[in-house]
C-alpha cells in the first residue's frame, strides 16, 4: 500500500465534494444578488452537472493516453481557472462559464480516482477504501455550508481578523459569498502544487474500467438494459441535486428562512445524513435483497419530500434533511444492480452510467422552469417523477447476480 497516494486521493474525493455540493446554499444569494428569476436559477446547476454528461466517457480515454497525473493536474488548472474567474468578474453569465469549468474538472477527477484508489490502496483493501473516501467526500459537503455560512456572517462585518480583512479587500460589500469563490481558487491550486510533487504508481486499468468507444460503446446504446439503468442514474442524480440546490430557496420562499445561517444548516445536514445512511445501507444490504432495501429507502425518500413541502416550517427544517438520509443508498444499489445486470463490458458500461449524472444538470433546470409557472412548491414535485423511476428500477431490475446476504448478526462476523 503507498499510503501517502491514498490519503491523497482522501484528499481529492474531499475536495471534489467542497468544491460540488456548495451550489444549493448560495443558490438564494446569487438569485438575489443577480436579480435572476427561478428559471435562469436553473441554469446554475445545469452547466456544472452538463459537464459530467459531456467528459465522463472523453476523461477516461484521456487518462489512457496521457495518465493519472496529467488528467489530475488539468482537472485541479481548470477547477482553479473556474473559480478565479467568477472571484474576479462576479456576473450570472461568468457564473455559468465559472461552473462548467469547474465540472468540467471534477468528472475528470471521478473517473481517475477509482483505479488510482485500487492501485495505490492495494485490492485487498479497495472495499474499505472506498467506503473511507465516501466518509471524506460526506464530510466536506457536511462542512462546506458552515464555511458558507462563516464568510457571509464575518466578510464585511466588525471582524478584522487578517483573513477577513483580506476577503474585504477582494469582495463587494453586496456580493460577501463571492469570497467562497477565492476560497475554491486557493483549494484548487494548491492542489495542483501537491500533485505536482506527488509521483504515482502506474495503473493498468482492468477490463471493468476500461472504455471502449468503438463497436462496444454502439452496442451498449442499444442495449434495453443499459437505458434503464442510465435512467436510473440519471433520476437519482437529478433527485438528489434538486433537492440539495432548491431547497434553501424553497425554505426563504416559504418560510422566510434565513439562507445564510439556517437554510445553509439545513443542506449540511442534508449531506450529513446522507453520509450516515450510507453507512446503514451497508449493514442492511448484508440482510436483505438491494431491491427490497431500494423500496423501503425510496417510499422514505418521497414520505419525507411530501412532509417538506406541504408541512410546517419545523418540518420542513427536519424533512428535507431526512431525504438525503433516504438517498444514501439509491446510488449504490442502481449502480451494482445496472453492472449485476450484465454480463460483460462493465467498463464501457460504467461510462455509459456515469453520463447519467448529467440528471443533476437537467432536473434542476426542469423544476426552475416549472417554478416559473407554478411556484417553487409545486415544481419540486416533480422529483415524485425521478424517485418514482428509482422504485420502477428496484421493482422490475432482474440482476444475474443478487448480493450476498446473512442470515444472523453471527454470520455477518464468522
């Protein structure tokens, strides 16, 4: 194991994770400070999730002709030059460039991660690994939003600690959360420093990472199979970004809920539960069928979504952070169960289903539009539409391979 390469890679799911889910907070401020309308708020989180459905299947053939480090290095410049840029020329127009830039660079770094953690963690311990860099990549969406939240609170205000009064210097007294922005800027080139200096082990991908975007990739398309499994992806992505990027404005709409300190409070522990469920999915995918535990998380999902938008303002504060709680698995389990459903080409197959992620970019944008005509309450019921989708995939998948299970708490540790 070359333990200082995985922490590293810790390191990188951290950072992906602070640099992606901040969106949903400031969402209420950029709305405010541009003067935008909820359909061009829309737009936001559509160019930086577009960028996953546009370089998922391109990043991986980049990584076999030029390397882990190379790709790296790229992802981590044109995070940097993202951030930079919107931090220089604060605008809505700059804000969609800024954000497909920055997605651009984070679905680079999905797809190298993976094999690097394999490689450098060793296989034995890929498993654990795994599950440890998901504990990082909750962590930093746990904590982004306080950061958030700590910068509007202190920038321009009574505070003349050093670092405020350096962010006084950079950001308009009327645009305080842009210093979030120069926050990302540093985060990104330093990374780009570490990796710089880093060397890295030489990774032979296997037949279940490899993309093949010849005849295989055209087959696959085809598949009836691999469609419903990308729409799987496609609708839980959507869910889980229309949820984390709405519902801080649904709660200032609704309920004059302050964005910056409550409305922030509220996606960090959005995040945080979903981090947690992820652990309790785990434990009971040792006892039960993944579809069954599909079910039961999906029905939770649209119980709790329900009591967020049609019940009181107490809620609300605690539904919608119990629906990242009941997402937690749905990735996991579309993912296994779309690969369990095929017998070969799990690589291209994997690429294919990472496009999905272009949901997030899309079912946001759709329920900006609808909140134009209907309101913000009623738009967001269209996620009823994506996690009913999710229960379709877990009532008529039929995989060639179920997951293992227990009988007894005793079995689980012979």
């Amino acid at each position: 194991m070359k333990k200082p390469i995985v922490v590293l890679i810790f390191l990188i799911f951290f950072v992906i994770s602070f640099l992606t889910n901040i969106l949903g907070p400031i969402i209420p401020d950029i709305v405010q400070s541009f003067r935008l309308s909820i359909g061009l708020a829309g737009f936001l989180p559509f160019a930086f999730f577009v960028a996953y459905g546009v370089m998922s299947i391109p990043s991986g053939i980049l990584v076999e002709r030029f390397g882990e480090k190379t790709v790296l290095l790229s992802a981590f410049l044109l995070a940097f030059a993202g951030a930079l840029l919107f931090a220089l020329a604060p605008g809505f127009a700059v804000a969609l460039l800024s954000l497909f830039l920055i997605g651009i660079g984070m679905a680079m770094l999905q797809v190298v991660i993976n094999p690097l953690l394999r490689v450098a963690g060793g296989e034995e311990e890929f498993a654990f690994n795994s599950v440890m860099a998901q504990l990082f990549f909750g962590g930093a969406s746990f904590l982004s939003p306080w950061l958030y939240s700590y910068l509007v609170q202190h920038v321009h205000s009574a505070d003349h600690s050093p670092l405020i009064s350096l962010f006084n210097s950079l950001v308009p007294s009327d645009l305080k959360w842009v210093s979030l922005y120069w926050v990302f800027a540093v985060v990104a080139l330093v990374m780009v420093l570490v990796i710089w200096r880093v060397r890295f082990p030489k990774v032979e991908l296997t037949d279940d990472e490899k993309v093949d975007t010849g005849k295989t990739l055209f087959s696959l398309l085809r598949n009836k199979t691999v469609i419903f499994f990308f729409f799987g992806i496609f609708s839980y992505v959507g869910t889980e970004q229309g949820i984390a990027n709405w519902t801080s404005q649904f709660l200032q709409t609704y309920h004059d809920v302050d964005p910056a300190t409550t409305g922030a409070g509220v996606i960090s522990y959005f995040w945080g539960l979903l981090t947690i469920g992820c652990f309790l999915g785990l434990l009971l995918l040792k006892f039960f069928d993944s579809r069954r535990v599909l079910i039961f998380f999906v029905l939770g999902a649209i119980a709790s979504l329900l009591t967020g938008l049609f019940g009181s303002k107490e809620a609300a504060l605690i539904a919608f952070p119990l629906t990242g709680f009941f997402a937690s698995v749905m990735w996991s389990i579309v993912f296994s169960l779309a690969l369990n459903s095929l017998p070969s080409h799990h690589g291209t197959f994997s690429g294919i289903l990472c496009t999905g992620i272009a949901g997030g970019a899309v079912v946001p944008l759709i329920i900006g539009g609808i909140a134009e005509l209907t309101g913000l309450r009623f738009a967001m019921l269209f996620l009823l539409a994506t996690l009913g989708y999710i229960l379709c995939v877990a009532v008529f998948a039929r995989p060639l391979v179920k997951n293992a299970t227990v009988q007894s708490l005793k079995d689980l540790f012979a």
